[in-house]
C-alpha cells in the first residue's frame, strides 16, 4: 500500500485540528525517517471514536502519537489521572491527554460521554483490546461510548509489514454490539502488528 504525510491543510475540516508549530514539523521528519506514512483518508466527521488495532507493542503509542502530531490531528487519548501530577502531567495535556478518575461514581464510558456532550468537535482515540497481549475478546467501553454519544467510529490498523497506519471505513454501530464487534474484528484481521494480528 502506498502511504503518504498529509499536511493539516489536508484533513477534513470538520476533524479537530492541532496547531501548527515544531512539534508537528519534528515528527514528520521522525516519521519520514523511519518510513511510516499513512494510507486511506480521514472522514470528514466532528466526533468520533478512533479505534486503532493490532495492539501488540508499547510501540504502537509511539508511531500512533508521532503520526498524529506530525500531521496536525487532535486526537484525545484517556490516562489515568495519577500520570497527569508534574511535569509529565503538562506533556500528556498538550499530547491530547485526558485524565480520568478511575475511582469516580461516574464510570469511564460516562466520564467520556460528558466530553462529547461538552464539545462541537472531539475526536477521542482507543485501542480496543485494552492491552498488549493477545485477547480472545476487545474491551466493550469504545463501543459503548460511540453507541451512547452517537458518533461513528473511524478505523485506523497498525500494519507494520509496510509501515502504515491505515485509515479505514467510517462505522456506524448498531443495537447489536456483539454482531458489531465480529464486522470490526473481521475488518482487522488482515493487518499485521508488530507481534501479531488480532
């Protein structure tokens, strides 16, 4: 598959934007550097749920962090809160980090469905299996989330054989999670993480 960089200018105008600046420029040439580029184009949608797969590396942050600033996407990503206290705290804010207080009445698919409700645009990024290692069945909050806020989920695939990060198809869920998490696990199937497929 052929990839590409996109530039800010050339993401939807609907998706929520990062400012321009060197954080964007540096990570580009990182991205560049070491042949990572990105396949398939984003929807041109305000809210949404991103959720990226195979998870089979701490290095998926990494590329997926980089990707995302060097092209000027505002994709939030949650944390728990105990990360955000100091300096490291500060970075995570301007990376897209959401804090989230696991201890909270509020659950965390509330704590997420009050953001959407908060916000015109507001895209909010998730790895669905929760976890590195292999798992026989994705974590359901990412789906619930969507389901609840009403807001589509968009698609993006680690697939390391090529060094891509590939953009897929807008979904729509349904009242049927279980039929709509075997369409998206079936959709993942074909893509290659850096340890393993879904």
């Amino acid at each position: 598959m052929k990839g590409y960089l996109p530039t800010p200018e050339q993401l939807p105008g609907s998706m929520p934007h990062l400012r321009d600046g060197w954080r964007r420029r540096a990570c580009r040439g990182v991205l560049r550097l070491c042949g990572w580029s990105l396949v398939g184009e984003f929807p041109d949608v305000a809210r949404a749920v991103l959720i990226a797969a195979p998870h089979s590396s701490w290095w998926d942050g990494i590329w997926g962090l980089l990707m995302k600033v060097g092209i000027g996407a505002d994709v939030k990503f949650m944390g728990k809160q105990e990360l955000f206290m100091g300096p490291l705290g500060g970075l995570l804010r301007r990376l897209g980090g959401i804090p989230i207080d696991r201890g909270a009445a509020r659950g965390l698919v509330e704590q997420m469905i009050d953001q959407y409700q908060q916000r015109d645009a507001f895209w909010l990024g998730i790895a669905p299996e929760g976890t590195r290692k292999p798992v026989q069945r994705w974590k359901s909050g990412f789906w619930r989330i969507a389901h609840d806020a009403g807001v589509p989920i968009v698609t993006a695939s680690f697939n390391y054989p090529d060094r891509t990060i590939v953009i897929g198809p807008l979904f729509h869920t349904s009242d049927d999670m279980a039929a709509d998490m075997l369409r998206l696990r079936t959709f993942y199937e074909r893509f290659r993480g850096k340890h393993r497929n879904v």
